[in-house]
C-alpha cells in the first residue's frame, strides 16, 4: 500500500514541466467548493483588470451588483458592489495557480493596466515563482507556477530536509503528509 496519492488527476492544475500547457477556462456552473468575494466601488473598472490583466473570464454578471469571475476550474471570484474598498492592501492574500508560461504575460497585462501593481516573480523555497499583484480593490493576489522537479535542487532538499519526498525519490515516505 503506497502513502502518496497523485491527486493531479481531479485537479484542473497541470502537473508542473516545461511543456506545462494551462487548461481553458471552464464555464460550466459547478457548486463551487471555495471562492472569494471581492468589494468594489468601481466595478466597471474591477472586471477590466481581471479580465484584462489576471486573465479571468466572465461567467454572469446581475448589472451595477455583482460580477462572477473564473479562471481555471475552481477559481472563482465574485466581484460585488461596495461603496469603500481597504485603502491598502492587507497581509493576507489569495492565489492562483497557472503555469510558468503564463507568468510573463500575467506580469506583462497586469503592469500594462496598474504600473504598479505587481511584484516579482520570484521563486520560493518550495519550487515555484510567484507574482504578486495589487489589484484596484487592493486584493493581495498572488499567481503561483510550480517549477519542474529537479531531484538535485536546492528546493527538494530543503524539502526532504521537513519530511516531504518527492514520490519518485522514495515512495510512501510521505505518511505525516499524505
């Protein structure tokens, strides 16, 4: 009996690689396990950078009121009318994954819109490149690509070194993550 479970085959992320290529944003109406509801007070101007800069789509609007966003399966945003949004971006954030490919032209759309808004990319520990944007509403997004396995890299030992194998390293050593 293995410990590791290959949950890519239910997820609408593609496993990571070169070659990655990004799913086509899904319109189809699903119960929606988790999204996020976002305020607006310009919400015009909200669906633009979305759509625009993150690469979201439209799935129905209810005019002046509401606005519901997705890109991949499962990543839903809701954009609502609200007469004042934060005046600064808080800690907390909520990400996305896409694909290395993306990230270029994330960065490209999003500064194109919002100069400012975007931050990186950068690669994390934990073998992907981030990029960090600030949209109008000031929503700390964050667009995630997992990077290749390189069972030789810096990022896998820092990995092995807090009990997390790859599975093709050494099977069922994940127990405490599984």
């Amino acid at each position: 009996m293995s410990d590791y479970y290959n949950a890519f085959e239910m997820s609408p992320v593609p496993a990571p690689g070169p070659d990655a290529v990004p799913p086509e944003p899904f319109r189809g109406i699903y119960g929606m396990p988790a999204f996020v509801t976002i305020p607006t007070s310009d919400l015009a101007a909200s669906v633009d950078f979305w759509t625009r800069g993150l690469g979201f789509i439209e799935i129905f609007s209810i005019p002046g009121t509401l606005v519901h966003l997705r890109r991949w399966a499962f990543q839903d945003v809701l954009l609502v009318s609200a007469t004042d949004v934060p005046d600064q971006a808080p800690a907390m954030s909520v990400n996305f994954a896409c694909v290395l490919s993306q990230i270029d032209s994330l960065v490209e759309a999003c500064r194109a819109i919002r100069p400012d808004s975007v931050d990186g990319p950068r690669d994390t520990p934990w073998t992907t490149r981030d990029v960090e944007v600030i949209t109008p509403e000031n929503v700390r997004v964050v667009l995630t690509a997992a990077k290749p396995f390189d069972p030789d890299s810096q990022e896998t030992k820092n990995l092995e070194a807090v009990g997390i194998t790859h599975p093709s390293v050494r099977h069922g050593d994940n127990e405490e993550h599984a």
